[in-house]
C-alpha cells in the first residue's frame, strides 16, 4: 500500500539520521576527551560529556521508532505512535541533568578559583565540535520537520545544545588562553541554563503531545475546509486532533439536513473522511460524527428542532460514522 511505503520510508529516513548522529557523537566524545586531558581543559572534557549524553539520547530515539513503527494491535488500536514523544521527554530529562551538572561543576569552579590556561588543541576541539554539531542539528531538525517526529526535533536540539555548549567552551578556553580564565566557568554556566532552559521546552512540547493538545492549527484548517467543501454538510461544528508519531487522528462533528435519511447522513459521511484523506496524507483515521443542522452550542444533544422527527419519527437522529444512534 502507497500509505505503508510512505511510513517505511518515514522511520528508514529517521533511524539513519540517528544512526548517522551516533556514529559522529562517538568520534565527537573520542577526539573531545582526548584534547580535554592533552590540553588541559576542564570544560572540554565536561564537553564530551555533554556529547557522550548525546549518544544516549540517541538510542532511545532510534528505540522510540522501532516501537512506534509496529502496526495497530487489539491493545494499541491507534498504532505505538506515542512512543516518540516518549522518547522526546526522555531527551529533554537527558538535557536537564546535563546541564545541571556543567552548572554545578562551573559553579566550585568559580568558588574555589579552579583555574589553568588550557592548550591550543582543546581550542581546536571545540570549533570542530560547533562545526560539526550544528551541521547534525540542521540535519536532523530538517528530517524532523518532514517526517513529523517530536522525538527527532528533540534529538535535533540536543545536537543544537551540544553546539552551544562548544560555543561556551571555546569562549572559556580561549579566554584562559588570553590570561581571563574565570571565563571558563562563567561560560559554562550561561550554557548550562540555556542547555537547561532547551530541555524543559523539549518536556513541555512533548507532553502537551501525550496529551493531545491541539498544536497543529494548519492541519486544522485543512480538515475544516476539506469537510467544509462536501455536499451537504451545513456546517462543521467542531475539530479535534491526536498526534500518533508522523499520523494524525481526527474527530469532528458536522451538521446536515435533518429531514435527510440515516443512509444519506452515513454517505456524507464517507464523503467528508475521503475529503480529510485526500487533502490531509498525514491523517491516517477520520471520525465523523453527523448531527442535524438544529444542533448549536447550546444544544449539544443534537435535540430536532420543536416539533420535528428525522423521517416521521421522534429522538435525536445522531449518526456517527461507523454506529447509527436512535
């Protein structure tokens, strides 16, 4: 089926930026390490640190799309497509104890005056460690984007933040090397709270996912008009979204004739589900619930309007796609 490619293609695309982030964190964390010890510096050995928790975070995002990659089951009938933001909290947590720990180191530092001039190749170190750390951040957050996956946005900004800490870095041994070496720890401790500040926004983003927080307005608004557009709905009277991984399930209420048959109601129905599909690929499950047009904000039973029945007879005549209501 067109719709699996698309998803294989989705986690194939996914899995080998993480694999290919793995494979340059490990030479990052080797040849950090080695200049932090050769060249004396402190800060760019808590760097490799910084990268090494990086390949942490990384596994569990490959891990999150091995689940979220299986099929629907009886258990899990919407798919394990939540195992991504999963994934993504674990990320950010991974963030937050990491730059808690630069900050606290960076802050015995500047009270016991821990300070030594670092060597040129810690120096060397940490511009290689921007170059290449932001180049897989640009990487992954572009893939990210286009595959839809909060737990690879996640992995992206621990890249981001792995560069930014090489930023604070580079600053504190330069200004070591320049006879300026409490700017080191105080380096370090600016990017500690930014690396903090990125891991609780990556908690935030992800668990306002778990929770179904609608933060896809676009997709929305293409679903409203996509149902807006069939014939015979009168009106859309409400939207409401779920993020599984890269797919999208839909509820929405409409409103039609009431004079019109349960059939009718039902064939409208489908209409309005192959509309979301063909304008939205990403949605991958439409509920359409069919109300009669008397249906408003203040009458969310669905009552007929007074004194009338759909087809002569009496009761609210809802329709949801998939069961008849009487």
């Amino acid at each position: 089926m067109p719709g699996e490619d698309t998803r294989d293609d989705r986690f194939r695309a996914g899995e080998s930026v993480s694999w290919r982030g793995m494979a340059a964190n490990l030479a990052l964390v080797a040849f950090k390490l080695a200049a932090g010890i050769i060249g004396k510096s402190s800060a760019m050995v808590a760097d490799a640190a910084h990268s090494a928790s990086d390949m942490l975070a990384t596994f569990g995002v490959i891990v999150s799309f091995r689940i979220s990659k299986r099929p629907a089951d009886e258990d899990h009938p919407y798919g394990h497509g939540k195992a991504e933001p999963v994934a993504a909290k674990l990320v950010g947590a991974i963030l937050i104890v990491a730059g808690s720990g630069i900050a606290i180191e960076a802050v015995r530092r500047i009270i016991a005056r821990d300070f030594v001039r670092p060597g040129l190749i810690a120096l060397i170190a940490a511009v290689a460690s921007v170059v290449v750390k932001e180049a897989m951040f640009q990487t992954a957050a572009a893939t990210a984007r286009r595959i839809r996956s909060s737990a690879l946005m996640a992995e992206a900004f621990h890249h981001r933040s792995d560069a930014l800490s090489s930023v604070g870095t580079f600053a504190g041994i330069l200004g070591g090397r320049l006879g300026l070496p409490i700017l080191d720890p105080i380096a370090g401790l600016v990017v500690a709270v930014m690396i903090v500040w990125m891991g609780l926004k990556i908690i935030r983003a992800s668990s306002d996912e778990l929770m179904d927080a609608q933060t896809d307005p676009e997709t929305i608004n293409s679903v409203w008009v996509a149902a807006a557009s069939v014939g015979g709905v009168c009106d859309v009277h409400s939207i409401a979204m779920r993020k599984y991984g890269g797919d999208s399930y839909v509820d929405l209420r409409i409103g039609v004739d009431p004079s019109i048959s349960v059939v009718m109601g039902h064939e409208i129905a489908m209409q309005v589900e192959g509309a979301i599909r063909l304008e939205c690929p990403n949605v991958r499950g439409v509920l359409v619930h069919v109300d009669p047009e008397s249906v408003h904000v203040d009458d969310p039973e669905g009552h007929p309007l007074p004194g009338q029945g759909l087809n002569g007879r009496g009761g609210t005549g809802k329709v949801m796609h998939g069961m008849n209501v009487q």
